[in-house]
C-alpha cells in the first residue's frame, strides 16, 4: 500500500503542470472507550453455545467486556478542471471504511463477512485494503444537462437510504458506477441514472448487478418548499455468488425496486421534513436455497429543527424502521445506511467486530426500531456544544413458540421464550472546539439505560439480565 501511495504523490506534480487541480479532503483520528459493549451482566463468553436467536455478543481478548480503539478517517478529494466542458473528479483513501484502526494492519478492518448480505442490498459502497478508489468520474456539461460518467456517488432527502457521505466523520459513501443524467426545468430537477453494481466470471456469463432509475425532485427556495421521488431497480443474476444470506450460500436471482418519497418545508427558523424509503419486489433465496422470498421493507423517518436565536437550536428526530418477523414468505427488515445514526452509542458501533478480526466496528445499521430524539445545542463563534436524548424500542420480537428474526446476525429461529421489546434510552453529549476554518477537536459522552431486548438468550437455561454501557471519546479533524 505503502509504495502505491508514494507512486501516486511522485506522479501528481507531473500531471499538475498540464492541468489545474484543487485538492480537499479529510483526515481525522479519534480515539473511544466503550464501557460494557456487551450490554449484559454476564462475565462468562456464551456465544459458543449458544442459540441462533441470542443477542450476546462474544467477549474479545482476554475475556474483558470494556473496548478502546484507536482509528484513522482519511479520504482525499481531487479536481481536475480539464476545460470549460469537462471537469474530472475523485476520491482517494485507504482501507475499508476510507480508514483503520491505528496499530492495525488492513486486513484487520475489513468489510463484515457475516452473512449481512441482505442487509446490505441497497447499500452500494467499495472495498478493499490497500489504495481504495472510492470515486473517479467525469462531468460534461451540455446546455441541457450535465452528464456523470465513472464512480461518482449520489445523496437523496435525508440520506436514509443513499447517502453521499460528505460529513467530516462519515466512514461510508454511496456509489454508482455507471452515468447519471441531470436536468434542470425551472425549479424541477430530474436525474435519471444507470449502474453496474458487480461483475464477476466470464464475459459470456458474468455474474451482474444492475441498478437503474430516476429522481425527481420539486425545490422552490423561494417558498422553501421541497418535495420528491427517487425510484430504481436493482437487478441480480442467477450467476451472481456475490450477494449471500450467509456469507456462504448465494442469494441468487433477485428484482428489487425502491421508492423513496421525501418532502422538506420551511417556515422560516423551523424547518420539517420527512423521508419514507420503501423496499419491494424479490429477494431471491434469503432465507434457504429451495424457496424464493419477497421483498417488504419500509421506514419513516421524520427531523424537525428550529432556531431559536444565534445561539440556541433545538431539534427532534423520529422514525420507524420495519424488522422481519421471521416469516419466511417475506423479508420485511429495512436496515438504513451507515450513515444515517441518531446516537452516539446505541446502533453506531458493530458490537459483534470489538472481538473479531474479520468485522468492522463501523457496519453498523439502524433496523428494527421505533425512535424519537430530543436535541439542544449550543453554538458560539469557536464552540458548539450538543446534547440529546435518545429513545427506541423494537418493532419486531420473539414471542414463544414461534418463529422470530434476529437482526444482528441476519438469521431466522424458533423461539423458546419471549423477548422484551425496550433498545434503552440514551444520553449524548459532544462539544467541539473549532481551533480555525479547517481544524476541529472534540469529545463526546454517551450513557446508555439498556433494555432487556439486548440480553435475550432464546434460553431456559442460560439467562442474561442488561446492564448499561457508557462511551468517551477524544477525536481531532482537518477538513482542508
């Protein structure tokens, strides 16, 4: 990796001669303690034992429940005017997760290989260890559109489904590889696209996702008024060994499309909008090899903020996000992008990677849940303080004697006992100190009243009660 890096730096003065370049990017480095992120009682590592349905995490080296890790953020945005019809633009970053874990070498923050694949169906992101060319693609602009050709990324509503990660501690990005075409009419914006999502094998019989669609999007500044559609398909081969439902086994043929309605309005210092994602269409062979399974999911997520002065803001989000039922008929889980959190502890971090090599801390989605969060900040010319108050409970549990999902491992089960529907309630608090324009340090406390929903075993036998888990966190960015 090293010696890719130092070849590319060695030939981009060269190339900079001929063309002009504006360079920006980010790098960031943080450093968090997560007390408990088990979430139970129990000192004793189950998970070897243990049922299919349990939400027990196992313990990492040396059979101790508290995590600390370093990590790396870094990503490199170049662009290239080539002339006034064309601009080529990109980014460049390392790792999976544009980063690592300080300490760490790269095959130890890898994408997660435990049968998320569903999970992850409409969440189009890169990967690899060294050298990661997230974007790389060309716009050229005509008097009637501007066309994007290459590995560009896309952002819609609220970005609870596609979203660009373009905030300083995003760790994913959305892609497309493939052409996007934007038109303008007044105040209407229409983007149709095309995309290649994998191929794999032979020419003659590779094995492909493909994804096609269109937004439409209504924005009057003027009334402050937006309201919009995105709507696309997602096509996989029966070839395609790419997509699995448990890191093994290939989900198969499948045809998902996608529709996601958002509208934004605002009435001067108060702002609301609403985005309603909706999955549908076929699933392949989510759940085993011999029956094909249908595609139900949905979520509603809905922000509200106003700004009560310079200083003062208040803010409340809210959202429901479907869970599977454990009906094999139908997969009804929505898991949202990465990127989309509403905490700084609960549904953030990937529990089940602080004791694995082969997972990352940050695949982490929000699913299966009913929220709501209270938000007040603070704000001065160098300081901006942020706290909230954050609840949810589960839309979808077992219930004895039948059949149930559990949406961490991404597997169905018969369930022996009840499970408790409460996630907890949440305390955050961040402050951020802005040194300058480019520079940022901050820290951030989280307290989490877990709910007896983390502690289920599917067990008679082996019983776990919940215990609340705290998180700190020092961080430190340059946005240049």
């Amino acid at each position: 990796m090293t010696q890719k890096i130092v070849l590319l730096f060695l030939l981009l003065p060269i190339t900079s001669f001929a063309v002009p370049i504006d360079w920006h990017g980010v790098f960031g480095v943080d450093t968090t303690l997560i007390d408990n992120y088990r979430r139970v009682q129990s000192k004793v590592d189950n998970t070897a034992t243990a049922d299919v349905g349990s939400q027990e995490v196992a313990l990492g080296n040396g059979a101790h429940a508290n995590a600390s890790f370093q990590s790396y953020l870094f990503r490199l945005n170049p662009t290239m005017i080539i002339n006034d019809a064309a601009t080529f633009k990109g980014e460049i970053t390392s790792g999976y997760g544009r980063g690592g874990r300080l300490g760490d070498n790269s095959t130890q923050t890898e994408n997660s290989t435990d049968g998320m694949g569903t999970a992850l169906y409409m969440h189009n992101a890169p990967a690899g260890d060294d050298l990661v060319l997230n974007k790389m693609y060309v716009e050229l602009y005509s008097d009637t559109a501007t066309y994007v050709i290459g590995r560009h990324t896309a952002h819609w509503g609220l970005g609870a489904l596609v979203n660009s990660g373009d905030d300083t501690w995003d760790r994913h990005t959305f892609i497309r590889d493939g052409i996007t075409l934007k038109f303008k009419i007044g105040n209407f914006k229409i983007e149709p696209y095309w995309s290649k999502v994998s191929s794999s094998g032979s020419l003659t019989r590779a094995s492909k996702i493909k994804e096609y669609g269109f937004s439409l999007l209504y924005d009057n500044s003027d009334s402050d008024l937006a309201l919009g559609l995105l709507f696309g398909k997602k096509a996989n081969s029966k070839f395609n060994t790419t997509i699995t439902r448990d890191g093994t086994n290939a989900i198969g043929e499948t045809d998902v499309k996608v529709t996601d309605l958002y509208f934004r309005k605002g009435f001067g210092d108060l702002s609301l909008a609403l985005e309603v994602p909706i999955l549908s269409g076929e699933l392949g062979n989510a759940f085993n090899s011999t029956q094909e399974a249908k595609y139900k999911a949905k979520a509603i997520i809905f922000k509200g903020s106003f700004q009560a002065n310079e200083s003062w803001a208040f803010g409340i989000d809210a959202g429901t996000v479907s869970g599977e039922s454990g009906d094999t008929s139908s997969y009804d889980a929505m898991y949202l992008n990465p990127n989309y959190q509403i905490a700084k502890l609960l549904f953030r971090y990937n529990r089940r990677a602080i004791g694995s090599a082969n997972r990352n801390v940050y695949d982490s989605y929000i699913t299966n849940a009913m929220f709501a969060k209270l938000g007040l900040d603070y704000s001065s010319e160098s300081w901006l303080f942020k706290s909230a108050f954050i609840w949810a409970v589960a839309e979808e549990t077992a219930t004895a004697g039948g059949t149930a999902f559990n949406h961490t491992s991404n597997k169905a089960f018969s369930a022996v006992t009840n499970q408790d529907d409460q996630l907890g309630y949440e305390l955050d608090f961040s402050l951020d100190y802005k040194w300058n324009n480019e520079i940022t340090v901050g820290s951030s406390a989280a307290y989490l009243f877990t709910g007896e929903y983390w502690a289920y075993t599917n067990s008679t036998t082996q019983v776990n009660k919940a215990e609340n888990s705290f998180l700190l966190q020092l961080r430190t960015s340059i946005d240049f």
